[in-house]
C-alpha cells in the first residue's frame, strides 16, 4: 500500500479562527497502518467523506477542544471530526489528525495520479507476508527503484528518525551537552564534598595509617562514601524527576516516560561519577606520611 503520511496542513481553530499547522496522517482505514486501537475501532466513521480523526492530547490553545462533531476547516475545506485518538505531540508537531487517502484525495487533488518525482507519495509502506525475507526484499526494491528513493525496514527507519533527532537537530544537541556538562558539574561537586571530608579527617586517616591500614584499605572506605552519595543523589533525583516528567507531560503533551533502561544508565553514570571523585579527591590519603601530622 502507498500512504501519505505524514503530511503539513493548516487547522482553523474554531473558537479564535486563526490557522496553525497541523499533522496529517492518511491511509486507507482498512489497512492498518498505525498501531492505535482507537483508530481501528472507528475505521468505519473515518471513512466517511470529509471526516478526520483528531488527536485529543493536541496543544488546545492552538486548535482547540476536539471532540465528536466539531466541524472546522482544513486547508480551506469543510471537515468534521468523528472521532478522537491519544498520540500526543513531539518537537516538531502540536498536533495530528488522521484521516484516510481518499479523503486526502479530495483534499489536495493536485496530487492525485502524481509520481514519485513529484513527491506526491511521502512513505510506501508494504505489508510482508509472515516467511518474507525482509533483508531481501529490501535489497531487490533498491536495485529496482530510482536512487533518491530510499528503502528501510521498520527499525531502520526508526533508527533513522531518532539519530536525526539526537544527533542533528538543536535538541539533540542540546541535549547531549547538558548530559556532559551535567556529568562534569556533578563530579566537580562530588570532589569537592568528599575533599572537605578528607581534609576535616584526616588525622583520623593518618592514624588508621599508622596503625597499619593500607592505602588500597583507605581508598576502598571513601569509594564507599562516593558510592553512598551516588545512590543518595539518585533516589533523590530520582524522586524530584518523576513529578517533574509528569508535569512537563501535561504542559508540553510530549511523552516523558522514564524507561527502566534509562534508569539503569543514569545510576551507572552516577556510580561512574561519584567513583572517580572519591578516587580523585582520595590522592591526598595515598601521598600524606602520619609523622608528619604529629610532627
């Protein structure tokens, strides 16, 4: 099946009557294309001439309460809304719609009979039979389409999508040098706190010394310390971030999720963090002679 999706098309909001952008998904309804049940269960309302699905977590203040029976405009034509999904939005979008190709169609038929040259088809999506070879099947439609047409597998086109966001976009950017300036701030502090427990002990150090203890010994109690003040750190962060994820959900309609991956190498990163300042600030320990602390 060809679908196009997604598409740019201006929203009327009903209540200001000011336009602003809006998402647009458009397949046929019976084939599936989306994983929303929602979208499924009301295939035979969207279907219809001139009807939409809306996205129900779009930003209102830009177009809107959606609900069954709102009639607007889209583009310039009449439609009216059947039906409402949960999607919510991203950093480019603040809203969607789905709708299906025939309504599409009507919508925009300059684009109906239109070729690939042409970008009339934005995503051809196909179905493959459950013993299909994917790789394959990929390798034979590249060697038979034209070259400014790519061809991917679902994960790849996933994949690909996120690596724009990450890695070329301004939020990604962004993003990662927070992550990094984060890592070196919080080390910085880390030191800094178990230096001061260091030097505010360290006649106490001295003396385990001088009994006896050696410097791996020594060491080993403050990583103890820097691990104590990582698992501290986290749950604490930990306990601030997830009312705060939940607030940004409800004002933004991004998804911020917490993924028990995420998690897991964010308190990586901490123990990795906290670790090197207690061995950092630890130095002083290995180097420092107790008969000079009583000399």
């Amino acid at each position: 099946m060809l679908s196009r999706l997604p598409i740019l098309l201006a929203w009327r909001n009903p209540s200001t009557r000011l336009s602003r952008r809006i998402r647009v998904v458009a397949y046929p309804p019976g084939d599936d294309l989306l994983a929303i049940d929602e979208a499924r269960r009301q295939r035979g309302a969207w279907d219809r001439p001139d009807t939409v699905l809306a996205d129900r977590l779009s930003k209102e203040r830009e177009y809107g309460t959606f609900h069954d029976g709102l009639t607007s405009e889209l583009s310039g034509h009449r439609v009216e809304v059947v039906g409402t999904f949960a999607l919510g939005t991203d950093f480019q979008n603040n809203g969607n719609l789905i709708m299906s190709e025939a309504n599409f169609l009507r919508l925009l038929p300059r684009r109906l009979g239109a070729t690939w040259g042409d970008t009339a088809i934005d995503i051809g999506v196909l179905r493959l039979a459950d013993d299909a070879d994917a790789e394959r099947v990929k390798a034979t439609l590249q060697a038979a389409l034209p070259p400014d047409v790519l061809v991917l597998t679902k994960p790849e086109l996933v994949a690909k999508e996120q690596a724009f966001w990450q890695k070329v976009t301004p939020v990604g950017v962004v993003f990662d040098i927070g992550m990094v300036m984060g890592f070196i701030v919080g080390t910085a502090i880390c030191y800094q706190v178990l230096f001061s427990e260091i030097s505010d002990r360290l006649a106490e150090f001295a003396t385990l010394k001088a009994m006896g203890y050696s410097n791996q010994w020594l060491l080993r109690v403050v990583v103890c310390e820097a691990v104590f003040l990582a698992l501290l750190g986290y749950g604490l962060g930990l306990a601030l971030a997830l009312p705060a994820f939940g607030a940004i959900h409800e004002s933004t309609g991004l998804p911020m999720d917490l993924k028990p991956g995420d998690g897991a190498q964010v308190l990586g990163l901490t123990l990795v963090m906290c670790t090197l300042s207690g061995l950092l600030a630890a130095r002083k320990l290995v180097v420092v002679d107790p008969a000079d602390l009583y000399s």
